[in-house]
C-alpha cells in the first residue's frame, strides 16, 4: 500500500487528483479480484482432492468386500430324482464313486450275471452360495437305495413262446449247441462210426457205417437283448431243462376194452416208445382191461432233426434151386449142392426227432458177395400144401419201407413193403391156417408151409382165402391195407422157421 501511495503522489503532480484515485480503485479490485480468485482455486483444488480421495477409499472398500464374498462362496451340486429334490453334493466325482460301490454291490449280490445300474433318473442342478457347506454323505446314503438295478441278459423265444432270459448270447448260443449235441450220435459232421453187429439194426448184419448229413432245429428260435430282474434270470442247468424236457404230463390211463397201444398213443397223442419205455411189462398182445398205464410224457420246446446215412453189411442166404424126380415120394429130398451165403450192403436215409426214427427211406443196395444157391432134389409125389422152401417176394414191384430190427425199442419183427399193385400173394406154397384180425396186426393170414417155415401178412384191407385153404407160391390171397397198428398203408411180412422169427431179407 505505501508503494502504491507514492505512486498516487506521483502522479498527482502531473494529473487530477480525481483520475488518480478512479486509477487507484481500479488496480485495487483488480489484485482483490486476482486474489479472491486464486483462493476460491485453492479451496477447489482441496475439495477434489477430498472427494477423489473419498471414491478411491470406497471403491477401495468395495472391492475388498467383494473378494470376501466371492472367495466365501461355495459351489456345489442340487441334486434330483425326477423333480424331487434329494440334496446336494460337493461334485460330481461324489456321485461317480458312489455309482462305482453301488454296480460293485450289485455285482458281488448276483456273480452269475452281467448287472447294470440305471443313473438316468438322477440329474444335477449347478448352484453357488456363501458359506455353503454340502450335505454330501447324507445325500449319498439317500441316493444308495434310488438307483434302480437291472442284469442285462438275452431272451429266448420258441416259437413265439418265451423260454426265459439267459446271462448272455454266448450262452443262449452255447445252450442251442448243447441241445443239438445231445441228439447227435457224431458230434463231427462227416465221422464214420463203426459198431459191433450187437448195435445194429438187423441181427444178421455183420457191420454198419453210420454217417450223420445234417442237425437241425425244427422250431423257430429267436434271441433279443433283454433288461431283467436278475432273480429272473435261468441258469444254464433251469434253461436246458426248459429247452429239452419241458413241462411233463402227468397222465395215467386204464386199458379199456378193444385197446391197442397204438390206439392209446394215437387217441393221447403220446408217442408210442414213451408207453413202452415207462410201462416195459406192457406188450402188444397182452393188454389187460383195467390195466394201469404210465403215459407221462415231457414235451421238450426244441426238437432235433438229424438226417443220418446209414448204411449196414447184411448176410444173405442161399437160395434153394429145385429139381425134381418123379421116382422119389413127395417131400423126399436128396442135397446135391450146399448152399453158401454171401453179403450185400443195405443203404438208407433214417430221419430222427430227438433221436427217435421218424422216417426211414430204403436208398440201394448192392451184392458185395452172391449167395451160391443149395441144389436139392425132391420127389414130385406132391403132397398138396407143403412149401419148396424157396420163397418169393408177396408184393409185386416191392419197395422196402422199413427193415427187420430194433424200432423204437421193440423189436420190429419182419419188413414193410409198398407197391402201386396192392395184390398180395402166398411167398410160397402152404395151407392158411390163420385169416382174421389180429391185435396189433389188424387183417392177418397166417400160412403153414408144412416145412418148418410159416408166414404171416399183416395191415390187409381185405381176405381172399380163408383157414384151412392150399394157396400156392404167387396165388393172390389178399389186398393191402392199413388196419392194426398202420400208419399208412403197406404189407407188414414175416417169416418164422421152426418158431423162431427170422429176416425176411434173408429168404427173398
């Protein structure tokens, strides 16, 4: 101020004293002004700074909180079965053990079986919370009895009729092997097997080659994956059970009168080897009215179809070639050569279900070695009704359907022949001694040969001659039928020399 005086005494010497003080006034507001601004400066500089510093000390503050939070802040797992809300777990490797020990019991509880467990109804919700603390454990021991169990295994079907369910498919396949191995008499397709003459077919045959074409089922089988109770699931012993005897019929029957087996086994459809093999006292002739049968039967859900190429090694006999002198007495008979037998081989097609003969089929045959014939000479003072012993075919244009031997465990004693001429006729010369029905053989003549020799004509449709009757060799005496125990029409022809049945074959 002292300076700003001389300056206003200095220049009021040289001015109006009014000029000099507006001068003064002005350059005083001008530095009050300057100053006046310069403080109100510093005032806001100071409030800024107070207030970024403010925003910096809460952001600050936020952020800290904020990674509180979020460092507190547990994730974990809700967990579901269906839409009900079981409880919640850590993580999802909690629920991958617990679905480990889970399948690790349930394959200990069923060894014999391939088990699965069904993790599908269980599903999981992610979720986040501070300070969450899991119920893991409580949840497992929850979820421990949800998760549904089940054995993987495969259907099988016969027909359209459920079997069951087996462990797997090398089981189901395994088992169908197993059941056409039972009936198999070669389980190598192709094997010869040669057996003693005391196995054979015939009882003259001195050896047989047997050779398997084909096994087949004949029922249609299919197999499916199936999902199962794995209490449900059969054992290899339960399912051969099933697939080869079944369910059995328990069935007893009392003879009646005028009854067969053959009519039983018809009229029951029971077969007739099962009536033989469970009642092995019974016989055909001998039927007792008021008799008690045993006809349970298993009725197997497979059955085996093997095709067989049987062939045998059959001894023939010597045929009896006759000449004749009219000055020696009727059946007076001088040997001139001895007969000697020779071989032929019989060939045939046998078909059999589960290992019983369902059809045989008469393929060829072949002399190996010809029979040399035994001359005889014999008086002509015939004496009517006594045979040459030379026998000759009753059929014309035979064909042979089923052999001499063993047929369904019984001994089938003679042949059958069928031919497009349904004549039958006298084999050699004889008198009819029978000519009615009888059991088992419906129509029947029966022919004394007066040589030792008789031969019986079974399953005629009619008779032509009656008892007491001299026929001669190739005389007509019947038709052929399909009466007795027939199952179709054919002749049923034997032969018995002194009593004892003998293979026709052998003669013709």
């Amino acid at each position: 101020m002292e300076r700003s005086d001389e300056h206003l005494q200095e220049e009021g010497k040289n001015s109006q004293p009014s000029n000099r003080w507006n001068k003064l006034l002005s350059a005083w507001r001008s530095k009050a002004a300057t100053a006046s601004a310069m403080h109100w400066v510093r005032q806001s500089r100071k409030q800024i700074l107070m207030s970024v510093g403010g925003v910096v000390i809460i952001t600050a503050a936020a952020w800290g909180g904020n990674a509180y939070v979020h460092a507190n802040t547990v994730e974990y797992l809700e967990v579901y079965k269906g839409d009900q809300l079981i409880g919640t777990v850590s993580s999802q490797e909690d629920l991958n053990k617990l679905y480990e020990v889970r399948l690790q019991a349930m394959n200990e509880k069923y060894p014999n079986v391939h088990m699965k467990i069904d993790t599908s109804v269980i599903r999981t919700v992610d979720a986040a919370k501070f300070k969450e603390v899991p119920e893991t454990e409580e949840t497992l021991k929850k979820l421990e009895t949800m998760i549904p169990a089940y054995a993987e295994g495969v259907e099988l079907k016969v027909n359209d009729l459920v079997v069951g369910v087996v462990k797997d498919q090398d089981t189901a396949d395994k088992l169908l092997l197993q059941v056409q191995e039972l009936y198999n008499p070669d389980t190598k397709k192709g094997k010869e097997v040669k057996t003693l003459s005391a196995n054979t077919r015939s009882n003259n045959a001195t050896k047989v080659m047997s050779r398997v074409e084909s096994v087949s089922l004949r029922e249609r089988v299919a197999m499916t994956e199936k999902d199962t109770d794995p209490n449900k699931v059969l054992t290899e012993e339960e399912a051969m059970q099933m697939l080869t005897k079944g369910k059995e019929k328990i069935f007893e029957y009392t003879v009646q009168k005028g009854d067969t087996v053959y009519s039983i086994a018809k009229e029951h459809n029971v077969a007739m080897e099962t009536i033989y093999k469970n009642n092995p006292d019974v016989q055909e002739q001998y039927l007792q009215i008021g008799q008690k049968l045993n006809l349970t039967e298993s009725k197997p859900l497979l059955t085996v179809k093997t095709v067989e190429t049987y062939t045998e090694f059959l001894v023939t006999e010597p045929q009896k070639e006759i000449r004749y002198d009219d000055s020696m007495r009727s059946g007076e008979v001088k040997v001139v050569r001895e007969g000697k037998q020779g071989m032929k081989r019989m060939t045939y097609k046998l078909t059999k279900d589960n290992g019983n003969l369902t059809k045989e089929e008469w393929i060829d045959q072949e002399v190996i070695t010809p029979a040399v014939s035994k001359i005889v000479i014999q008086g002509t003072k015939v004496v009517n009704g006594e045979g040459t012993g030379s026998f000759a075919y009753p059929v014309s244009g035979a064909t042979l359907t089923s052999g001499f031997g063993e047929r369904w465990g019984r001994m089938h004693k003679g042949i059958d022949l069928v031919s497009s001429d349904r004549t039958i006729m006298a084999a050699d010369d004889g008198v009819v001694v029978f000519a009615g029905v009888k059991n088992g053989y419906g129509n029947t003549i029966i022919i004394n040969h007066r040589n030792g020799y008789k031969t019986l004509y079974g399953h005629l449709n009619s008779i032509d001659v009656n008892v007491g009757d001299i026929v001669e060799k190739g005389q007509a005496i019947a038709v052929m039928g399909n009466t007795g125990d027939s199952t179709g029409t054919h002749l049923h022809f034997e032969i018995h020399k002194d009593d004892v049945i003998q293979n026709p074959l052998k003669y013709l």
